[in-house]
C-alpha cells in the first residue's frame, strides 16, 4: 500500500511577512530636533559677569540689620540699644528662646533686661546706624555684626589667665567655623576646635584653659564657613595669692594690619603686656611707638619685636609705661613690615582692660555707654582735623557737643559727660582710630567703628548678549 504525499505539487510555499514602509511622525521629529537646536544656539552665547567691574558699588539705605549680644558677665543684666538718627523710630525685634518686639522711641535709648545671649534685628527705619552693647561693674563690650573672620590677640589658657571663647548662632540653621590657635612657637593643632558646629540660636562656650592649657600667650583665629556667628572673648585676671579675680571682655580685631594703635591703655603702676600674632608666611619685625598728646615716639632701649611666621610673640612694656617716657602715654602704636593683629593688655590694681587694634574711622562711630565716667581717645590722623563728639543722655537730650582739633603725630583724650549714654565721633571728613575709654582709670576699652548705615549694591548687565 502506498502514502500519498501530503506535500501539494509544485514545490513548498513560505509566507513570507513582507515589511511596511516606515515614517517619522512630526511630534518625534520634533522632540529630536528642538533639544539638538537648543545646544546648538547655546554654544554660540557667552556668558559674561552680571557685575560690571569697571564701575563701584552704589549705596542703597540699610533696610535689615543684626547686632548679636554675649551673655552678660555679673554687675550687669541689661543691653542698650539706640538708633543714630535722633528722629528714627521703630520696632526693634529681640530674638532669645522666644521673638519679642520692642519699641525703640526716637533719640532715646532703650534698655533691655535680658541676662542671656540676645540677637537684635533691626529692619527698615531701625536698620540705619542701630548700635547695642553690654556693660558690667568692671567690663563693657558692644554687640556685633557677625563677621567671616575675627581674630582675639593675647587670650589665655592657664590658672592666672584664663579666657573663654563665646561663639552665638543668631540664625535657625547651624553654623560652621574653624579655629586656629596660634602660639610662640606655631599653630597648635587642637582638633575639637576644626569643623566646630554651633546649632542654630544657640551659645558655644570654649574653655581654653580646658582644651589647650597651657601659660604663653595665644591667638585665636575664628574663620566661619557656613551660616553666621557672633564671636567674644571674656578675659579673666587670677591674683593666685591674694584670691582678686577681675574679668573684662577682649574686643575682636577684623583683619591683620602694617599700622595699627592700640588705644586707651594708659600708663601707670601694674602689668602692661603687647600681644602680637603673625599668621604668615614670612618673619614680621614690628616697630613699637608710645602715643602721647604730644608725640608718637619709639622709647630708649626698646628694639623692634620680631613675631615669627604662624606665631605669637609678648612684649612687657610694665616697666617703659610706668616710668618717665611712659607719662602722658594713651597708647601704643605698632608698625610691622607684614600684617599682624595686636592687643596691649593692661592688669592694674583698678581692674583688666585690653587695648586693640581697630578699624579707622573715616566718617561716623557710635555706641552705647552705661552711666558713669568716660572719655574718648583719639589718634592716627594724616592731617590736622577738627573732630566733634556728639552725646545724648537716657532721655534722647542732646549734651553739650565735644569738639577737638588733632595733629598728625599725638594723641588726644577727651572726657565726656558722664549722663551720656549714646556717643557718636564725627570725623568731619578726616580718617582717624578710636576708642571709647569707660569706668575711669582701668576702666574698660571698646573700639569705636563705623556705623552701618547703607549697604553696597553692585551695578549688574544682562549675563548674555
């Protein structure tokens, strides 16, 4: 029997499946094309700076301010507070735990009973020249704008001086800052001060005599790298033997400097020590004057301070200030052929007070001023000015105007009336350094800067063309 083949004849057949013609539809053709001519066009635009170099910043009215306070040390709970134009008016807020609004009344100043850190927001009518500060019974300290970088000459870290680096966060998020310490011999590593995080509104004490103990004189460097802060240093004086302790706290100075006068620092009886910190790369030789209201002049004997690189180095000057070219004296004078920061610290049997280097004032300086004895000093001017120094009591009542005429070369203190509580140095044009001497014979020394009345805003061009 036979099988048929299933096969039919003629061969096999394959379908075979044959391919559609494809097309591009528009909206792919477009999601490829738009992205390629964008690059395209891109690459032909060169971006320029926004800021015009080429022209200065122009000055707007200051409408935000932020004045941080330390914690108060005993003798005194209580922060003033005052507005430079005697018309100006406003709410000031007062940031602690809580956010309080205070009315600050023209001319007046307002006084604060507030023992903790603080922070002071000005804004708008309240921004312009807002100043703050503390006073103690032995010590006064004015509240600061927070800076990227200060440096604190001559702290201590040992049982006879000791000092305590206060660190305030005015803001909600956390700062960051690193703190060098510079010593005789170089920078001493202390890792716990690298990457220091402080919580927002919060206080960071620093016991030095803790974490770096030791009897030389230090330098601190304060360099913040994220957020804000507020930095001090409170100062302390141990008599071991007779059990005195007196405590005063230590002004920060902004940025190294060739010339720089430590004012306020009188001669006398006691221990006068200059404090000088190096943080270079080469060797600095500085030049020490005595500034009297009669000269600048260098004393016999004494020879140039040579502060070597990344290092602090002292100078006693108890002896030169306490004899006969010491009379008269209301400062020191440093000259150094590489930026340095100084500090003439002065423990007398009236107290602890510390004479720093400041920024020259070139047009308007105030602050705020507890009751008492007081007096400003005056020097560094490159011409003959005519200076004028205006106070305001409690109430807001103008006192009667101190005006003085300075000479290239002297000093020059002037006593204020004692019902003043806000202080403001009209330069008149001239450029000069300051301080405001309170408490009397070694009372305390505050720096007198600028006040902050307009902020820079830069000239801008369209960043492509």
């Amino acid at each position: 029997m036979s099988q048929q083949d299933p096969r039919p004849a003629g061969g096999t057949r394959r379908r075979v499946a044959v391919p559609r013609e494809r097309t591009i539809s528009s909206t792919t053709l477009l999601a490829f094309l738009v992205p390629a001519l964008t690059v395209a066009a891109l690459a032909t635009v060169h971006p320029t700076p926004t800021e015009e170099p080429g022209r200065p910043p122009s000055s707007a009215p200051l409408t935000r301010s932020t004045l941080v306070c330390p914690p108060a040390l005993p003798g005194g709970r209580v922060i003033s507070a005052a507005l430079a134009d005697p018309e100006a008016a406003g709410v000031v807020r007062l940031r602690h735990e809580e956010t309080d609004e205070l009315e600050l009344e023209a001319a007046r100043t307002l006084e604060i009973d507030e023992p903790a850190q603080a922070v002071l927001i000005g804004e708008d009518t309240t921004a312009p020249g807002l100043v703050a500060g503390r006073t103690a019974r032995d010590a006064a300290t004015s509240c600061v704008t927070p800076q990227a970088q200060t440096w604190f000459t001559g702290v201590g870290a040992g049982a006879e001086h000791s000092s305590v680096l206060e660190l305030v966060n005015p803001d909600g998020g956390p700062a960051v800052a690193d703190i060098t310490v510079l010593g005789p011999t170089g920078e001493i590593e202390v890792p716990r001060l690298r990457g220091l995080t402080v919580r927002g509104q919060r206080l960071v004490r620093l016991d030095l005599a803790r974490l770096v103990p030791q009897r030389e004189e230090l330098t601190l460097r304060v360099q913040v790298s994220r957020g804000r802060l507020g930095a001090w240093v409170v100062d302390r004086s141990e008599d071991l033997a007779g059990g005195a302790v007196t405590q005063d706290w230590l002004a920060a100075q902004t940025a190294p400097t060739r010339t720089g006068y430590l004012l306020g620092v009188g001669a006398g009886t006691g221990e006068r020590t200059l404090v000088v910190a190096n943080d270079g790369a080469d060797e600095a030789r500085v030049a020490v004057r005595l500034v009297t209201s009669r000269s600048e002049f260098a004393p016999s004997g004494l020879e140039e301070l040579v502060v070597a690189p990344g290092s602090t180095a002292v100078l006693d000057l108890s002896r030169v200030l306490a004899g006969a070219e010491g009379e008269g004296a209301l400062g020191v004078r440093l000259d150094s052929d590489h930026p340095v920061s100084g500090t003439l610290r002065a423990v007398t049997p009236q107290g602890l007070s510390h004479g720093v280097v400041s920024e020259p004032v070139s047009s308007r300086a105030a602050a705020v001023v507890g009751p008492g004895p007081k007096r400003v000093v005056l020097a560094g001017v490159a011409r003959v000015s005519e200076l004028t120094v205006l106070t305001r009591d409690a109430r807001g009542r103008q006192l009667e105007p101190v005006q003085v005429s300075l000479r290239p070369g002297m000093g020059l203190s002037a006593a204020l009336p004692e019902a003043a509580r806000y202080v403001e140095l009209a330069t008149e044009g001239a450029t000069v350094q300051a301080a405001l001497v309170t408490g009397g014979s070694g009372g305390s020394v505050q720096p007198l800067s600028e006040l902050v009345l307009d902020s820079d805003v830069p000239h801008v061009r369209p960043a492509l063309y």
